[in-house]
C-alpha cells in the first residue's frame, strides 16, 4: 500500500507552514495528513502527549494498514521519537527538514541554557510572544515568505506558546533511528544540524532558501521528500 505522509509542522507556527507541499504531493496522488499543534500549549506541562495524541487524530482516518512518513520541520524534529513511539500504525521513515534533532542519547531539550535565559526575558505572564514578535526585523520575517498573503497566513496561526514548553525535555525514546530516510536543509542556520544528520548516517540534501522555504518552493521541496521516502 502506498505510503501516506504526516508532515508535522513547527509548534511556532501552524498547519499553513505545511500546506503548499501537502496541495503538491496530494496533487501526485499521495495521501496526505497535517495534524495541528496549535493548542498543543494549553495546559501545563509535560506538553509531548498533546503533540502525540494531535499526529495520531490526523491520522486516525487512514486505513489502519496503511503506513506511513513522518515529516517534522523545525521544532517539530524534537518530538519525531515520541510521534513514532505512539503512532498506532506502521511508520515507514522519517524525513526531517530543516529540524532541530533530537539528543543521540537522554531526553531532548528544547532550548539550549542561552536561548532558555532569552526567552526567560521575553516571556510575559508566563507566556511567550507570538514567534514572528520575537524579531525586531519586519522586514527580515517578511523575506521568510514567498508574499504577504503566505506570510499572513502562517503568522495568523502562530499560538503563544508558555514558557514552560521550552523548560521541560522531550522523551527520547530509543528505535526511531534506523527508521529514517534522511535531512533536508534549506538555509545556514541549520548547517551545522545537517552536518550532524550526515553524520549519524542519513541522506542529507540541502535546497538553499530560508527557513520557511517549503512555502516558497513547494514542487522541489516535495519531489526532496518524496525521493528521501522512496530510499
């Protein structure tokens, strides 16, 4: 049976992140799910279960035979060896696209102790801005995206996640590993993660762009993933 892919988009953001690659693939004829984490930050913590419990609502449709390719951009990488650990389904490969990692060994933090201080600083009421209103470069955000209404979009769906959702680590629960199928970088920043994918062993292929490039480039960012899952 054909695979279907989960393409798991960052807590930051929202599902629109995803949705010109999901139009695309679905377009070739592959089925496709995007789950929504956007309320994933209601509650306290731990907050990976509603992370788990939102993939496993977005697949639950699916026949129950078919498999599946995790798709996790972003901050959505930490949580792929919960996601997978907690599919009721058979996952066929993963695919991280310009992700943070999770640990090689131990639970995953989210944020390093810098970054943890940082936003510490920014955080009111125990909550955090929303992500684009963590930048003071407008203009910067907006190069992000491929035009206004792309970027609206995405930004309109951005939740305020709480503090606490950068202070408490994610499980790293072992056999996630030999399941994938490789790491997509688009921009610098992530040089270094791509370096590490490579490392561990995984096809990397890098598509020069920003952050969001799959919002920019959807064709070739969804004919990356598809030829990573058919390896």
């Amino acid at each position: 049976m054909q695979i279907a892919y989960v393409l798991v988009h960052s807590p930051l953001v929202g599902p629109a992140s995803w949705a010109a690659v999901a139009e695309r693939l679905r377009s070739s004829g592959a089925t496709v799910a995007v789950p929504s984490l956007v309320d994933i930050g209601t509650g306290g913590p731990p907050f990976w279960p509603r992370v788990t419990e939102a993939v496993g609502a977005a697949v639950a449709d699916l026949p129950p035979e078919q498999p599946v390719a995790v798709v996790a951009h972003s901050s959505a990488g930490r949580f792929v060896p919960v996601i997978v650990r907690d599919l009721p389904r058979t996952v066929a490969g993963i695919v991280f696209v310009e992700a943070a990692l999770p640990a090689r060994d131990g639970p995953t933090s989210p944020a390093t102790p810098q970054r943890l201080e940082e936003l510490r600083s920014m955080a009111r009421d125990g909550r955090l801005p929303r992500w684009t209103d963590w930048w003071h470069d407008a203009d910067g955000v907006a190069r992000l995206f491929p035009d206004e209404a792309t970027r609206r979009a995405v930004s309109d769906e951005q939740p305020r996640l709480p503090l606490s959702f950068y202070e408490h680590p994610v499980p790293n629960p072992p056999g996630w590993e030999p399941l994938t199928r490789g790491y997509i970088r688009f921009s610098p920043a992530y040089e270094r993660v791509a370096a590490d994918a490579a490392e561990r062993g995984w096809y990397t292929l890098r598509l020069d762009g920003e952050h969001f490039h799959q919002t920019v480039d959807p064709a070739t960012v969804a004919d990356a993933i598809a030829y990573l899952v058919s390896l």
